[in-house]
C-alpha cells in the first residue's frame, strides 16, 4: 500500500490510513509520521531518561477478622497534563493525574481494598463520549461485582470500592478501565497502570527493588498542538509512530552490569511488538501473564501481544561500560510501521559499581516454579468448546457473540458455562481472512496445549490469561474455572474490537436465571465520594432478592445532544425524581434498533412504575417519538424496533413519567 505524506498527516494526526478506511486487513504499512507535530515538537529517539512510576502507597493497613492483613488505598481518576513531546503538553487522563498510573505492590496474602474515585469530567474533553469508568484489575481473580465488568460503570463523583484477594502466585498484574464500548480510548488517554504481586518463591530467585523494572510499553500519535490524535481506522486498531515507555518517547535507561528483571506490559490498545535487542543476544523469559513458567525460556524475540506481560531477564555482565543496548521492536503482520517504531529504548551501561545484593543478581536461572495450571493434563478436561473470531458485516464477534447481545438479555447470554472446578479445553480459531487478536479471559489462568496442532511457542510455555491467535491461527487452551462463582468476560484486547463489539460472557456454576450474589453490576454500587459505602448484604441462598441499581447508575451517553443540560449523578439527585438513563443505544440502518436503560426512584429499590419515551433529537431536523416502554418492577427498561426508521439515528433523548431526561449518542455499527 502505497501512500504520500500529505496522506499521512490527516486532520489531528489521526493516521496514515484513516483516509482509506480498512476493509480488509493490513499486511504492512509503511510511512514516515502519522503525528502532525512540527519537527522541533516531535520527540526524537534516546533523548529522555526513563522514569519510574511512583509506587502508591496504602493509606491505612487494618487486620480482618481471619487475622490477614488488608491494604486500603485510594486514588483519584482524574484530567491532567503530560510532558510527552518537547515544548508542548499532552492532556490525559490518569490515575492520580499521571500516565502510567502509580504502582500497587503486595505481598500474597494481604488482601486490599482500592477506593476508586472518579473525578474526570463529565464528557472526554476531545472525543465527547461520557467518562464512566470500570476498573479491570487484569490478571486477578477477583469476584465478578470487582472485576470491572464492562457495564459495571461508575460516574462523575462517585467512586466503587475494589476489593482484591491476592491469593494468587507471584505475577505482573494491570489495573485499566473497562468501561462499556469506550475502553480503547480512555485507556489510549491513559488509564492504565502496573500490578506486582509477590510470594516467596519469586522473590527468593529474582532480582528485587531497583533491579527489577517495570516496562509499560505503548504508541500514540500527536496533533499539532501536543494533544492525542485518535483513529481506530473503521475499528480495525490505532498505530501510532511515537513509541513510549512509562509515557516517555524512546527513553534511555543507565544500567549496571548485572542481571536486571523487566516487566514487560504491552499498553498499545492495538499494535503488537517482536521485541529483540540490538546486539542480537538471547534474553531470558521467566515469567508470563500468570507468573512464574516451570523452566526459564531462553529467546532472541518474541511476539508480544496487547495485555500480555512478559517477565524478561536482561544479562548486562557480558557488555563493557560505556556500550548502549537498545530494545527494538521487529513487528509482526497487520501492523503499521513507521520511520521509528522499530525502536523501542535503550540501555546505557555504566561503570558504576555493581550492586550484587539481593537474589538473581549474576547467575540466570533455569528451573523455576510449578502451577497448577501447567500440572493440567488436555486427559483432565470435560467439555472442548470451539469458538471463533472473527469479523461479520462490521462487526467484531467472538464465538458469534456480540456484548450488545448480553446486554440485551439482561446479562443472562452466555458463551459458555463450565461449573465450578470443571477443567475444559477452548479452541479459539482466527480463520476469517486476516487481523491478530490477543483474547483475554478472566478469572483464569490458561496453559497453552498447541497452536496449528503444533507446540507453543517457547516465551508463551507458562501460565497465560492472554493468547495472541494470529493469522490464520489456531490455539487450543487448557484451563480450570476455580475460585469464584458468576459471570465473567471473553474478549479482544485489540481495543477498538472489543468496543465495536469483540466481548462476550461466560458464567461458572450458576444459572444466569436464577438470582446471583456475585452479580457484577448489582451486587456492589459506587457511592459518592467522601461518604460511607452502604453495607452490601449477600441474599440468601434460595432467595429472589436483586440489589436495585441506585443512582450512581450512569448512560452511557456520548457528548450531549440537545439543550438539555448534562448533569452529574450528584446533580441528578438533587433536581430529578428519579434517575433515567441509557445504557445501550443502537441503529443499524434497514436491520434493527435497540435502547435499554433505567428508570428508578434516587436510592429506592421499589418497584416504579415508569413509562420511558424515546425521541430522536438526531442533529439538524426536528425530534421525533420513535416509542415508549415500560420499565420492570426493577427500573430497567428496553426497547426494540425492526427494521426502525429509514433514516440514521445518531441520537436519541429518553423521558420518564416519574421525572428525568437522558440523551445518548447512538452506535450506528
């Protein structure tokens, strides 16, 4: 594919291809820039030192009744300004105002409470869609009510309360959002951060403290003034040409010459890496998404997937003082390349005497832990299920399953449902005519059994909770659904697929039907900030009762529509009798249309009553009634047209009988 600079640098730096659109999948593209920085503003390679997130620390630590310690830590999601590029500023947004977020470190065992605030404004500042938050803290097998369920959302002034168990081995966890169809673009703007868990084992054989690094690794694109360009290219990924590490373009990292540990999180919401150094040498891979592998890896490059952290040691010994290694970056198919995202950052080592305290520091290891999850035997499992990924009419699917769908269904939809302990096998085959798409699935950790009916590959023989299915690629995955009951997510972690719509649900040992104490939206609500969270109560077992969604429940509108002023949940209570709002909101032109939301009384479980009418405010041409529907003893409420109006809607106005507006932009995909 051949393309001109002018072609490369579309309005906002958006993208070399955003003018094509992507019909089919890229092979490769090349091109200088898709940045429309002027050249004293675009960041050079090796210039900036890399930095380390600050590690957060817990603000109370209490004893629970078990006699186990908990953490509680509290940060603030909130807008902020990032040094990126020379002479200019970045807005993002971040957890406690920077990108990445700060770093939780625990021991395993010692549970934590993470008070999630959000404080971001109403609307994103450049792309208008609602800032509700979810926060997925990737790789822990949290309960489903603190998993960051997609719709689990929390809005402008409120905050949920996250409790994790930590019960898990050693490994490199993330915390990022994973609020419902926007999660590509607020983790893009920055929401994410590193998670290290430790135990015993790994920290007995290890470097530790300063030798052991964590590498957040991801691409942006800039417009003229500094700010984040943004282009999913029709859904199909965002590349940028500017690589950063820790948020900074191409750092520069002095080293001793010993044997340093890297953390390796792949934060690009699209682009995959083949990371390799300059001077050719293996490196020694030790750990995957899931912790330790049974026997340290020892490879040249690996491919490096989206949400896939790699734990990598570097030996420095072998290099004279004064000599820069660089990590580069080889990449893989269906990528765009540009003139400096073959480079990654570079080591610098010094001279400085060598600090040999602490374990791993001279001598590579080879045998290392055992799991659970690499003992499973393909003989163990119970049920092989076959789903594929794949692209239909626009849409991203997943075993022929959209989110929308689950949504619909009120949550009960269900790509599978393995029982407690049940051990299954999944093939996940990508044979659909081209993209790479790395699938996560909460709560376990996998073993890969093969790929193409061949062996895995070497970096990827360890415990994983993300698998890279590339190209006419197909993975079989060993897993056991241990430690929780409830429903949880499959999904794409090329962002822009799962938003458009790449995300499913599976349930483990219960019937979706049936009332859920572990239900992810229900079971847990935010609350306000700065005040008590209520006291959640479990149902007992056998009985009906559903925690009624309160008023922290927000739309998943985009920018506003209308006059109508936007409010936040705080106003909200304050000036309307109840609380309307949508949460999907969809037309698909000569197909179909679908609105769902709540309607309910501020802080009432009691059944409401609420008739919700539905407008199209679509902008330039006057509002017109498209239905009405009325909402269950619950408040929720759903509305379903087919083949619905002959013209586009774009957005869509709800009114309830009892009082309260809501406005709502609507997918057109």
């Amino acid at each position: 594919m051949s393309v001109t600079r002018r072609q490369a640098l579309q309005i906002g730096g958006v993208g070399i291809i955003g003018a094509f659109g992507l019909a089919v999948p890229l092979t490769s593209v090349n091109a200088k820039s898709a940045s429309q920085l002027a050249s004293r503003n675009m960041p050079k390679p090796y210039q900036r030192t890399l930095s380390i997130p600050e590690i957060l620390k817990p603000r109370n630590t209490v004893v629970d009744p078990d006699g186990r310690k908990r953490h509680l830590y509290k940060i603030e999601q909130k807008a902020a300004l990032a040094n990126i590029v020379p002479g200019l500023s970045t807005p993002i947004l971040g957890y406690n105002g920077t990108f990445p977020g700060p770093t939780i470190k625990v021991n395993q065992g010692e549970r934590i409470t993470l008070e999630m605030d959000n404080v971001l404004p109403l609307f994103h500042p450049q792309w208008g869609y609602r800032l509700d938050t979810s926060t997925h803290l990737h790789g822990s097998a949290s309960l489903p009510q603190f998993d960051g369920y997609a719709n689990d959302l929390t809005g402008r002034d409120y905050c949920k309360d996250y409790e994790y168990p930590n019960f898990q081995p050693a490994r490199t966890l993330w915390y990022h959002d994973h609020a419902v169809h926007n999660t590509g673009q607020s983790v893009y703007s920055g929401l994410a951060a590193q998670y290290h868990l430790h135990d015993e084992v790994e920290g007995n054989i290890l470097p530790q403290g300063k030798f052991d690094v964590p590498l957040t690794v991801s691409d942006a694109m800039f417009a003229a003034n500094g700010a984040l360009g943004y282009n999913d290219n029709t859904h199909s990924g965002l590349w940028g040409d500017v690589i950063l590490v820790n948020g900074a373009p191409w750092p520069v990292m002095k080293v001793q010459r010993r044997i340093y540990r890297f953390r390796i999180l792949n934060a690009s919401i699209a682009r995959s890496y083949r990371f390799s150094l300059s001077t050719g040498d293996a490196m020694t891979i030790v750990a995957t998404d899931g912790g330790l592998m049974p026997a340290a890896q020892q490879v040249t490059s690996w491919r490096h997937g989206g949400a896939e952290r790699y734990e990598v040691l570097i030996d420095f010994s072998k290099y004279p003082a004064g000599k820069r290694v660089e990590l580069r970056n080889l990449s893989n198919k269906n990528n765009v390349d540009y003139d400096f995202t073959g480079k990654v950052m570079a080591f610098d080592v010094t001279d400085e005497p060598v600090d040999t305290s602490g374990p791993g520091a001279r001598v590579l290891p080879t045998l290392l832990a055992p799991s659970m999850t690499m003992s499973l035997k393909a003989s163990d499992s119970v049920k092989t299920r076959r789903m594929r990924v794949k692209r239909d009419n626009g849409i991203w699917t997943i075993g022929g399953m959209t989110w929308d769908e689950v949504v619909e269904s009120g949550y009960r939809k269900v790509l599978a449902d393995p029982d407690l302990d049940d051990v299954e096998i999944w093939e996940i085959e990508n044979s659909s005519g081209g993209w790479f798409h790395p699938v996560h699935i909460h709560l376990v950790d996998f073993q890969v059994l093969s790929r193409n009916g061949q062996a895995p590959f070497a970096h990827e023989k360890g415990p994983k909770d993300v698998v890279y299915v590339g190209e006419g690629e197909t993975v079989r995955l060993l897993m056991k659904f241990e430690h929780n009951r409830g429903r949880y997510m499959i999904h794409c972690h090329n962002l822009p697929h799962e938003d458009h719509d790449m995300m499913a649900q599976f349930s483990v040992g219960i019937d979706t039907n049936d009332p859920d104490p572990n239900h992810p939206v229900d079971a847990v609500r935010p609350h306000l900030i700065n005040q008590p969270a209520p006291a959640q109560s479990a149902p007992a077992e056998g009985t009906a009762e559903v925690a009624s969604p309160p008023a922290t429940q927000p739309a998943e509108a985009a920018a506003p529509v209308t006059t109508t002023p936007a409010t936040s949940s705080a106003e909200a209570l304050a000036g309307q009798k109840d609380v309307v709002a949508v949460t999907t909101a969809r037309h698909r032109l000569k197909k179909d249309m679908t609105f769902a939301g709540t309607s309910k009384f501020a802080g009432s479980t009691a059944p409401t009553s609420a008739t919700v009418v539905l407008y199209d405010v679509t902008p330039g041409r006057a509002a017109t009634r498209l239905g009405a529907v009325k909402a269950s003893s619950l408040g929720a409420w759903t509305l379903n047209v087919k083949p619905g109006p002959a013209t586009q809607v774009t957005a869509v106005k709800a009114e309830s009988s009892i009082g309260g507006t809501a406005t709502a932009r609507v997918r057109t995909s």
